[in-house]
C-alpha cells in the first residue's frame, strides 16, 4: 500500500526516506539512459547520477540519491 501510495504522489514527504536507501542493479545502468533497480523487492526505475561513466552490472549495489517523479537518480556504493 505505502508503495502505490508513494508512487502516485512521489514528492510526499514521508516517503523521502528512501533516500539514501540501496538497490541492487537488475540487467545494467549506463550513463544517461534508465534502467532498473530493485528496491524493497520492487523493481523501479532507475538512472545514474550525473558524472557518472561506468556502466554498472546486474547485481551492482547502488545508493539512492534523489527521487525525480517515478525514476529514483542512483550512484555506485
């Protein structure tokens, strides 16, 4: 329930303590295009960071930085 909720509205403040939160990487992320991440057993999508240049592979633990709509902006832990 908490996660339909959050992801009708994304930006509730309650639910901003998925930031700094880990995911695990499913297939790859590559700079500047989505992906996904599994998050609390929910696959979400996901893109790296701004700067980042390594593409990272299935199974890679990222950390949670930001949250733009329904993509959560990930980096490498």
């Amino acid at each position: 329930q908490k996660l339909k909720t959050w992801r009708l509205n994304p930006n509730a403040p309650q639910y901003s303590n998925i930031i700094g939160t880990e995911a695990v990487v499913m297939g790859s992320l590559k700079p500047s295009q989505e992906g996904q991440v599994k998050w609390s057993g929910t696959t979400m999508q996901a893109r790296l960071a701004q700067g980042a240049v390594a593409e990272l592979t299935e199974g890679a633990i990222v950390t949670i930085v930001a949250i733009n709509g329904n993509v959560l902006t990930v980096v490498a832990k």
